[in-house]
C-alpha cells in the first residue's frame, strides 16, 4: 500500500478497498443508501462510488457492465448522451478477489447537466464491474 492511500472498510466490513487519502466519505455529510459506498475527491469534483447492484442473469458479462453504465446514464439525465468507448476483461489473477467469476473494466462517457445547470458537461465514467454469481455484481464508479 502506497503512503497516498489507505484500506478503508465497505459496506460494514463486508469488503474492503485501497482508497486515496483525498476521499472523503459522503455518509459523513449526507446519507448514502444502503447499497452504495460514496467517496468524494476533497479538492477536484472526482468521485468514487461502489454499489451492490442485482445480478444480471442470462446477460454476458460485457452487456450486464453496459446496462449498469445506461442505468447510470438514465439516473443521470444523459439518456441519448451516453457512449461506451470500451468493455475490457480485468485479469482475474492479478486482483486477488475472493469467489469473483469475472471482472471487467469499462469506459464511456456522459453528457449531463450537473446540479440542473443549464450548460452540459461530459462526464468521464470508468465503471467496474465484479461478479459474483447468484448473488450480485459489485459496480464502482470513477
């Protein structure tokens, strides 16, 4: 682990990740539901958002990480706005994850109306996608 950066508990201890010391937790501000974790750059308008979301059986595993990615679109206002520029598979080896079928990583972008602003900005999403099978897949969003 790297001086910048520190292992931080989610979801009650349930799982856990290697976050920048910049974050600050939202919960600390504001409630976050349930089933997110929701971390805020303390300078930039950067964040990092992990969520347990429903497993999406019968889908592949590059379609269930861009259905996250419209479903974030549409929470977004962006629906129409939204373009993946890319769905790669993360090596499973390499990440030390624990009963995790799969990983993939994916990158688009948004255009979206920030705080119901008039001027739109693009939004740079790179969401990740774990899946643990029959029983959700796990998104963080950058």
């Amino acid at each position: 682990m790297e001086g910048n950066s520190e292992q931080r508990p989610l979801f009650g201890g349930a799982f856990s990740a290697v976050l920048p010391l910049s974050v600050q937790d939202v919960s600390e501000m504001r409630e976050v539901p349930d089933n997110q974790e929701v971390f805020v750059h303390s300078q930039t308008d950067q964040s990092i958002i992990v969520e347990l979301l429903e497993y999406q059986e019968g889908m592949s595993d590059p379609d269930a990480a861009r259905y996250h990615f419209e479903d974030v679109a549409a929470s977004n206002d962006a629906q129409g706005r939204a373009e993946v520029v890319s769905v790669e598979p993360l090596p499973l080896a390499q990440l030390s994850l624990t009963g995790c079928s799969s990983a993939w990583a994916l990158t688009g972008h948004q255009l979206v109306s920030k705080f119901n602003e008039q001027v739109s900005t693009t939004l740079y999403v790179l969401l990740g996608k774990l899946q643990l099978p029959a029983c959700t897949d796990i998104c963080w969003k950058l």
